[in-house]
C-alpha cells in the first residue's frame, strides 16, 4: 500500500511539472525583413537563447517560437547579413529587420521592375544607396551622396541653390533640376514644368535612394535623364523612442534633429522636426530651413497597408550668385555685387500630403494607389525685379502587377497610370531700393499631367530574362494673361539672326508683326430667378464663344441664357480678334432658389371665416393656372388667378361639393423661368359638426 501511494505521488508530481511548464509557454509569431529593401528574407535562423528553442523562416520570412523563459532574448542570423540580437516581444505580428554585410548580393525589391531579383541582374543602369551611405557625409544634404554615383553630376552654389544631372541630361538647365523625375514614397514630387527640387530633401530622413540612369522603365514615363525614387526611414522592429540630434560647423553651421518614433504589431510612426542654419562662407549667403516631417505605415487587414506622408518646409536662402573672373580670383568669398546690393534671397514655404494603400488583392495580384497633394509659395526678390509665385497640385497614382507563372515561364504584368493637375500663378515686380514696387505682370497656368504605362516581364529557365514595356505620355498648358496694361507696342519689327563660323558670316532677317490683344470684358443682367442678359464690352473682339458655367455655351454676341437651378456658375467669355489672338474673363453668377408654394391640403368651408377656402400662397408668379378634379376625374373649378381661392363649390353647376378627397393640378411661372412649373396632390374638403 505504501508502495502503491508513493507512486501515485510521484507521478502526480511529474503531471504537474510537466503542466506548469506547459502553461508557462509562450508562442511567439513574427517576420524577418531586408531592412533596405523590406522584403521577407527566407531562411533565418531564430533562436531563443534562454529557452533553447529554434527556429527557420519560410518564404514569407515568417517564424513561430514556443518560449519558456520569460524577457528572452533572440539572436536572428543568415548568411549575407549581420546576426542580430533582440528582446523577444509578446505578440503575434511582430517584425525583425536584418541589414545585408554585401550589398551586390542581396536581393532587392526594384520598383521600376516589380521583381525580387540579384542586384547585380538588374537591367539597366541602376544605383541604390542605403541608409549607411546617404548618411555619410554632414547629413546637410544629399549633394555629396548622389555626386559619388556614377554618371551623376550634381552642382550647387549654395545650400538652396543646385542641379543635377545624369549621364549629362538636365545639364543645360542653369539653376534647377529639370528632365530628371523624383518619386518620395511612390508620390511625385517634380512638378508640372518639371522641375525637381532635390536639394529640399534631408538625408536623414531617407532610408534608401534608387537612381535609374537613362531611359527609365516605362512605369515612370518616356524621360531621357532618369528616376530617383526616395523612400523615408521607418523602423520596422517594435520600438518607441525620442531623440534630438545637434551638429555644429565652419560658417556657422547649425543643425538641430528632433525626432519621436514608435512601432508596434502593425504600424510604424514617426514624426520629425529639423532645423537647419548657415551664415554661409560667401556674403550674402545666409540660409534657414525648417522642416516637419511625419509618415508612418500601417497594416490593413491581413494583406494590405496604409502609408500616410506629411511634410512642411519653411526655406530662407540668400543668393550669393555667380561671379566674374577677376572678382573670383581676387575675392571669392564675396557675393555678385548686384545681388549683394539687392540683398536677393528665395523665401518659400512648401506642404506635401500623400496618402498610399498597397494591398494584395488576390494570390498573383498585387496594388499600390496613392494620392497626394503639392502646396508652394515663393517670394524671390531679385536686382532686376520680385518675383511671386504660387503653386498648388494634386493627383492620383495607381499600378496593379499580375505575377502568374505560365508553364516553367515566371511572368509580371503591370499595367496602371499617373494624372496630375496644377495651378500656377506668378507675379513680377519692380525692385525699388530693395522694396515692391509696380506690377509687370501677373499670369496663370494650368498644368495636366497624364501618364499610362504598361509592362511584362518573363524569366526563361535558360536564366534569360525578357522586359518590354509601353507608355502614353501627355502633357497640357493653359497660360492666361491677368495683367492689363496700357502699353501699346503694335507694328512690324525687324528680327535679325547672325551665324559665324569661322570667316563665314550668315544672316536671316524675318518680319515680325504684333497686333494688339483682345481684352474680354462684359456686363451681364438679372431678370427674375433664372434669366440672365450678357452684354459683351470687349475690345478687339471678332468672335465670342461664352461659356455659362452649366454646360452649356453659346456663339452669340448678346446671348439670353436661363440657369434651371439654383448655385453657383462661373460664367466665362472668350473672345479671338482677326489674327486669332485670345482673351478670357469670367465672373461668379448666382442663382437664388425658386420660392415654393405654401399649400394646405385641409379646408373646412363653415362660413366661420376659419380656413373656408382653399388657398395657395405663391409669390408673384408671371404664369398661374390652377385645375381642381374630384377623384373621377371631372374637372370643378379652375383659374388663372393665383389671388382666386376654391370655396368648396362646383364652378359650373354652382352647387356645393360633398366632404372628401379631391385633386389638384398647378402650373406656375416666376418671372425669368423659360418654362412653368408644375405639381400635382391631394385635398381634404372637411365640414364640421
């Protein structure tokens, strides 16, 4: 019996070990990325260090761990990347980033090819810089960076003031970056004219910058110079952190990073303010840049993710300019003495707002569309005038990539588009002494943007891999003309063009006419609620073309246009003289809603003089006419009088109407309606006890 007991004991001490160490057991789930190119590395070995436990990645580089020792701690290897050593987190979506020892081997995620493929493959001149690389110099600007690739030239005379070129594109621009497209984040960022504004971007806040020399791939247009496409810094393991950064130089350089980031199962957050000063080597080279920034990542469902971009720049520079050869060999560190005198600088304030979805729709389909809006404002005082412009854009992107495998053939198909629309507008000025000082001109452009594309791509057994891609590319200018000026400079001009080379001399003359412009100017009248008279009072004007802002338009010098319902209408006039020369104006036209009847549908007619008629309350009308139907259908009283009230009695027998439900037919015009209104319903004719 003793025997028998202390087994029993034993083995109930065993059962219960074995279910505390069951219980104590935690599963841990996560994911293994590239922290460059944030794809899922298959493979890794994870292993819990406390718990003796192991495990592989797959190919989604997903993992699960039992663990048995609380605050664990795991060491994350592969072959080709740094081990990592990391504080087990308790969740079921948490994410581990290793960063890649040899850059030439790793596998990146090539956006302009849509394929996991060896860097070294890739078709076409391409370069990446990493986080490491964008970071190495005084994290000022990208300037240095982008200068050590390849084929990349990039000059700039102050920290405002650059241009960059690729394989010699974009060299004949004096002060900007022009043919060479930028994307942050999949958004755009070149504008209308295109222009792109390299110099506004912060090294640190990328994680890694793609060049595309040449042509590019058809997704980002038919362009010569080539692509950049930045990505911002995300932290991908569950972290949350503040930080503040300060870097002091010659020149009196100051720089100041303050930073809060947090990521958890699912999301990444982070927010960034930058502040960046310089009173410059040369005069008049003082510079200031204010910069917010905020993006963050999170995850939609199982398979999707929202990206959200935000970010405002506040820019002061002044501009030193260029400088004759004497003055440079003399005195370089002193500024052009005509900008030096103006004291010339560019003050802008720029917004950009992006929104992003990526979701994998089906098992081979894969989307990316994000919208996104552009905001600008410069004020450029300059020796010879002051210039003012502002800058609003916003559009649409979209790319959907299809990855069947067709036989032994892994194939991607891409198909998708990218529409942009922008004002712009810009005065100039005369500089007086350094102040504002009469109006040149001022001028409005409307900009469309519209590219389609499409893509496919085959890899052979063979190791062979076959690309071939086509775009459609349009682009639209409106320009108009806001400045009236009384200058009249019509007549016929002399131009003259001389070519020497060498002892040879030609010349062309050609004769130039001007003509004077039409101005579009008119007056329009309100008659009633919907009428409206235009009268023109252009000058110059051979042909109107009016555009009345409802869709509808007419040819006629003095048209009549009745408005159906009530708003507001931007009512446009274009006018085009004899030589084909145009003007426009427009004015805001507003129609007031139409005044609705006041119908009862109850009377009692007592002779109590309470409510004894039936009476509608219409203001005015130019047109009434009003028909009363028992429910037969027999018509009972009718008038065109809208101050004529039914009292119950029939019109043509004169005699009363019995109590019940009757019918009502109204046809009603106010004055400026081209065509009546009309309404039917029911009355209640009552008589009381």
């Amino acid at each position: 019996m003793d025997v028998y007991l202390k087994t029993l004991l034993l083995s109930i001490a065993i059962l219960l070990g074995q279910l505390n160490g069951s219980l104590a057991q935690t599963t841990l789930q996560g994911k293994v990325i590239d922290e460059v190119s944030e794809e899922p590395v298959q493979g890794a070995n994870v292993q819990a260090l406390k718990s003796n436990r192991q495990a592989v990645t797959n190919a989604n580089g997903q993992f699960e761990l039992k663990l048995t020792v609380a605050n664990d701690t795991l060491k994350i290897s592969h072959i080709g990347y740094g081990a990592q050593y990391l504080e087990a987190k308790k969740g079921t979506n948490n994410t581990y980033a290793l960063i890649s020892t040899s850059l030439n081997k790793q596998e990146v995620q090539v956006e302009a090819y849509e394929e996991s493929i060896p860097f070294e493959n890739v078709a076409g001149g391409m370069n990446l810089l990493n986080q490491q690389d964008l970071q190495r110099d005084a994290e000022v600007s990208m300037v240095s960076s982008l200068s050590r690739v390849p084929g990349v030239l990039f000059q700039n005379g102050t920290f405002s003031t650059g241009k960059m070129s690729i394989r010699g594109i974009g060299s004949r621009s004096r002060y900007t970056t022009t043919k060479i497209k930028a994307y942050y984040q999949g958004i755009p960022i070149t504008t209308g004219e295109g222009v792109t504004t390299i110099e506004d971007l912060d090294p640190e806040l990328m994680q890694k910058t793609a060049i595309l020399k040449g042509p590019s791939s058809s997704i980002y247009g038919a362009g010569l110079g080539g692509v950049v496409l930045l990505r911002p810094n995300y932290r991908k393991s569950s972290h949350t952190s503040i930080s503040q950064k300060t870097m002091i130089g010659s020149f009196g350089l100051f720089k100041s990073h303050t930073a809060f980031q947090h990521s958890e199962d699912g999301s990444q957050f982070s927010v960034n303010y930058l502040n960046t000063h310089s009173d410059g080597w040369r005069d008049n080279s003082t510079y200031d840049k204010h910069t917010i920034n905020a993006n963050g990542a999170f995850d939609v469902g199982e398979d999707g993710q929202l990206n959200v971009l935000a970010s405002h720049i506040e820019m002061k520079g002044l501009i030193p300019s260029s400088l004759d050869q004497s003055t440079f060999n003399n005195n370089p560190s002193s500024a052009a003495e005509s900008w030096d005198n103006a004291k010339g600088y560019e003050d802008y304030s720029k917004t950009l707002l992006g929104l992003s979805l990526n979701a994998q729709v089906a098992e081979n389909l894969h989307q990316t569309t994000s919208i996104f809006g552009h905001f600008k404002h410069n004020d450029e005082p300059r020796p010879f005038n002051v210039l003012r412009e502002g800058r609003f854009s916003r559009g649409a992107r979209t790319k959907w990539a299809y990855t069947p495998t067709i036989g032994n053939v892994q194939s991607t198909f891409i198909v998708g588009g990218e529409y942009f629309n922008e004002w712009y507008k810009w005065q100039i000025f005369e500089n007086v002494n350094r102040s504002i000082g009469p109006q040149i001109n001022e001028n409005e452009q409307w900009r469309t943007y519209l590219n389609l594309y499409a893509k496919g791509s085959f890899s052979l057994n063979t190791g062979t891999r076959i690309t071939a891609g086509v775009n459609y590319n349009q682009t639209n200018y409106e320009l108009t003309d806001l400045y009236i000026d009384t200058l009249n400079q019509t007549g016929e001009y002399q131009l003259f063009f001389s070519l020497d080379r060498g002892t040879e001399s030609k010349t062309i003359q050609k004769t130039v006419s001007v003509y004077e412009k039409p101005h579009a100017d008119f007056t329009y009248e309100k008659h009633g609620y919907q009428k409206i008279t235009f009268e023109p009072k252009s000058k110059e004007a051979l042909d109107h073309h009016w555009i009345f802002g409802d869709g509808s338009t007419s040819q006629q010098n003095n048209p009549v246009h009745y408005y159906t319902s009530e708003g507001n209408y931007e009512a446009k006039l274009v006018v085009k003289s004899d030589q084909q020369c145009k003007d426009t104006t427009e004015t805001k036209i507003t129609i007031e809603p139409l005044p609705k009847p006041d119908i009862r549908n109850i009377f009692t007619p007592n002779g109590d003089g309470k409510n004894d008629v039936f009476k509608i309350k219409i203001k005015e009308p130019v047109y009434y006419h009003l028909v009363i139907k028992d429910e037969k259908g027999n018509e009972i009283f009718e008038t065109n009088d809208h101050k004529e009230f039914w009292n119950g009695t029939n019109s043509r027998t004169g005699k009363k109407e019995a109590a019940g439900q009757y019918i009502y037919q109204l046809q009603y015009k106010y004055k400026g309606q081209k065509s009546p209104n009309t309404q039917q319903g029911n009355l209640n004719l009552r008589y009381k006890r």
